[in-house]
C-alpha cells in the first residue's frame, strides 16, 4: 500500500485552535467496524456505550514543557572557534537516561556536535553529542537542580505545529490528560484522546462496573516527523519508552480470559498493548518496561484491543493508517468524509470517534 492511500480533503478552518469551552464537550462519531454504521454522538455518550465487564485503558503519561529556546555559547572543538549568536528552538523528544535527551532542534543544519546552549536566564546548559537526519539531535544537560521543576519554569507547552498560536497560560492544563502522572513525565505530545476525560466521567464510568485500567508511553518525535517515504512498507518509527505495570498486565489477561472487551483511550495505548502482545505471541502479557517503535497498518491482526476512542489524525499519517488498520480503511475513510462534512473539529484539541 501507498502513503497517498490514506489521503482526505481538510478544509484548514476545522482544524481545532483551542480546545473546547468544556472537556468533555466534544463531539463524538461512533462507527461499527464490521458494517462501517456511523452514528453521531457526543463524547459524554461514552459511558453509555461502554459495557459492565469492560476494561478501558489509559496512558498516564504526562506531557513536560518540552519546548525551549536556546543561544548558543560556543563549540568544544580543536580550533576552539566560537559559534555564531542566534536564539534556538529545542523540542525534548524522548529522555534516554541520566541528563540525555533526544531533541528536535531548529535551525537545525547550524547546531553542531560539541556546540553548547544556553537555555533561560543560565537555568539549563547543555551540549550537542550527536546529530541525526532532520534536526535531530542528542543533548547532554549539565547536572543541577532538578531538570523537571526547571522546565515548568523556562520551557514551553509543546503545542503541534498546526495550532498556529503561541502556548497559553490554560494550556499548561488542557493541553494534559487529568490522569497524567506528576510521576510519569516524559511527553512531547498529549495523548490527546484522553484531554476529553473529566473526573466526573470517569466516575460514571467506573460505576457502571468498568475496570479502569493505566499503562505508560511517552509521545516523541514519531508524532513530529512527517512521513518521507511513498511504500508503507518503507515506514520505521522512531522508538518510544513504555511501562506495562503489573496490575494492568493482570487485567488485562483476566478480561481476555473472560471474553471481556479491552477498550484502548488513544492510538499511543493501542501501540503499546499490540506492541506488549507481539513479544510473547499466544502468551499471557507479562509486566516489564521497554521500548516500542510497531508500526500497525492494515492487514495487522489485533490481539489485544477490542474497541477504541481516538481523535481525528493527519492525512497520510500513520496514526490514520493504525485506526485503518482496526475498522477497515475504507471504513474509516467513509467516516473522516462524514466528519468533514458535518464539520467535526480536528487532530488534538478536536472531536473523537469511537470504533467498537
């Protein structure tokens, strides 16, 4: 298959600016995905179409004032020749341990290996170790008082470059899940199926007997890099880290013991579970931690999720070419025309579907 065969018309105006007056307000589109039956609905519905015995599953993950702006402060080279001035912006893409970091930097071709930032007011330096394709590079921040409180600080939500506005003060919130864990920083991106959630909700949802289940992927550059390739087949992920706490494993072999449904909240849970899955096939899933970089297109046969809520993804993105992969792309084709007509907002502070 081709990436153009996942291609759709969006008028630019719907994509979504700011995220709705209310969480939970947003509009839902369910679709069946053995008919490809839509039906418009509303996100508090969910409740509703979830069943007693289901399991549902979140990411927990929490997304960190990843973006920052830098200067330059010189190259640890041979000659020692100085750098040029100039401010740089830094997206943290994925922590690799200790100080690392694996960035997004722009101007990208300017920033070189051994070269030192300057970030805020002296707050954080770090310096350049490696660089790869795109603007990529691998960072080492110099240790000091702690990275995580210093970013609330200096840094940026990281806002997807198709929300054409600065980051507000409200985005520091509503551009987060309210079950993200203050334990569990590591995001570049929301998984923004999740942003729809309110407490309220998920009290409902629990009191209508359905187990509320966690796991853990942090978003990184796979949902900043734009596809350059025409073959799916010449698709590769960059790798992103991921925890399968136990109790979720638990639950999760408990319900596909029991002929209960697994309900996944977001393609990044839906990556993982599969991912979880493929290491072991047949298997019950252990607990364990690790990395994942599956890439999921149709003709891909789910083991793990039965159901899904999700937002409206990018054209020829392989966020779409997943949930094509679980509905039928024709399906889901039919569904995204329907949303586009009947004027659904899109991608992250957006609309949602649900495909059961």
């Amino acid at each position: 298959m081709r990436v153009s065969d996942f291609h759709f018309d969006l008028p630019p105006e719907l994509i979504a600016q700011q995220p709705p007056s209310e969480r939970d307000a947003a509009r839902m589109l369910t679709v069946d995905r053995s008919t490809g039956r839509l039906e418009d609905k509303n996100f508090l519905d969910l409740p509703d179409l979830l069943r007693e015995g289901d399991l549902l599953v979140l990411n927990n993950s929490r997304v960190i004032p990843a973006r920052l702006f830098a200067r330059r402060a010189g190259l640890r080279t041979q000659s020692n020749s100085p750098a040029p001035t100039g401010q740089i912006e830094v997206l943290l893409t994925q922590p690799l341990g200790g100080d690392l970091w694996r960035a997004l930097v722009k101007p990208g071709r300017k920033v070189q290996v051994g070269e030192r930032l300057v970030f805020g007011e002296e707050e954080l330096h770090a310096e350049v170790l490696d660089a790869g394709e795109y603007g990529e590079r691998t960072l080492r921040f110099d240790p000091g008082p702690d990275f995580f409180d210093t970013l609330e600080h200096i840094g940026h939500m990281p806002l997807p470059p198709y929300i054409h506005r600065a980051d507000a003060p409200e985005d520091r919130s509503r551009y987060q899940t309210v079950f993200s864990d203050l334990q569990q920083k590591g995001s570049a991106a929301a998984p923004t199926a999740g942003l729809h959630f309110t407490p309220e909700v998920l009290n409902k949802i629990s009191n209508k007997g359905v187990q509320v289940a966690q796991i853990t992927l942090h978003v990184g550059l796979g949902t900043f890099q734009p596809l350059r390739v025409v073959e799916l087949s010449k698709i590769h992920l960059h790798e992103e880290p991921y925890t399968l706490p136990a109790p979720t494993a638990e639950a999760i072999n408990r319900a596909k013991a029991e002929g209960r449904r697994v309900v996944a909240v977001g393609t990044t849970t839906v990556r993982t579970l599969e991912h979880c899955a493929s290491q072991n096939p047949g298997q019950p899933l252990a607990p364990h931690s690790g990395t994942t970089s599956i890439f999921l297109s149709p003709g891909y046969e789910f083991q793990v999720v039965d159901a899904l809520l999700t937002n409206f993804h990018l054209p020829q993105s392989t966020l779409l070419m997943l949930v094509s992969a679980f509905a039928g792309r024709e399906h889901v084709l039919a569904a995204y025309r329907h949303a586009v007509e009947s004027r659904y907002r899109f991608f992250s502070y957006g609309d949602c579907m649900f495909l059961s």
